[in-house]
C-alpha cells in the first residue's frame, strides 16, 4: 500500500501540518508553533541517529526536501496538486521486488 507523508512548516503563519495518505484516505494534523530560524537543519530520514529517536520499520520511494516558497501546504487541495500531481504511486511492480542494497560510507 503506497503511503504519502507530508509535512509544513510556515514561520509567517506560526502553523505547522502534516500530511497522510494511505490509499484514498487522507488524514491531516495541525498545530500552533512558533520557531526562531534555525541556522542549520538537521533531516534524519531513516535510522534512529545513535538512538534518539525510534526507527522507521519501512521503505522510502524519492524522499524530497522542499524549502521555500511553496513548500508549505495547508489544504487537501493543496496536497492534492502536488502530491497526486507531481508524486504519483510507484508502479504496482515496484511493490514485488525483493531487492535490498546496502550502503557502507566507511
């Protein structure tokens, strides 16, 4: 089953929402945030960065960082035009393989 998370940030709007679609259904989240700018930003996509943080018992299909203008969706109509849009489902094949591959950064 192919699953879509989405999640914004806006500054100007002190709001922050996430995004879920699992199949047809579309869940949201929304909360009240304040946040200074950060200097850096730091996105762990897989693993638990020396056990801070659980892990994620999935696959990723073309993970993106978007930031800037844009980048923050409020709306399903929003999500709907990028998500389905611009990230449409991998083909029904891509669900079969059972190719894993392994990345060694020593």
């Amino acid at each position: 089953m192919w699953t879509y998370l989405y999640y914004s940030f806006s500054a100007k709007a002190n709001k922050a929402v996430g995004f879920v679609v699992f199949g047809e259904e579309v869940k949201d989240i929304e909360f009240d945030v304040g946040h200074n700018v950060p200097s850096r930003l730091r996105l762990i996509l897989a693993g638990t960065d020396n056990g801070n943080y659980p892990g994620f018992n999935g696959q990723f299909s073309r993970p993106i960082l978007r930031v800037g203008e844009g980048a923050y969706l409020e709306t399903h109509d929003d999500l709907d035009i990028y998500a389905r849009k611009c990230n449409p489902p991998p083909p029904p094949d891509c669900t079969t393989l059972k190719i894993v591959k392994f990345i060694d950064k020593r």
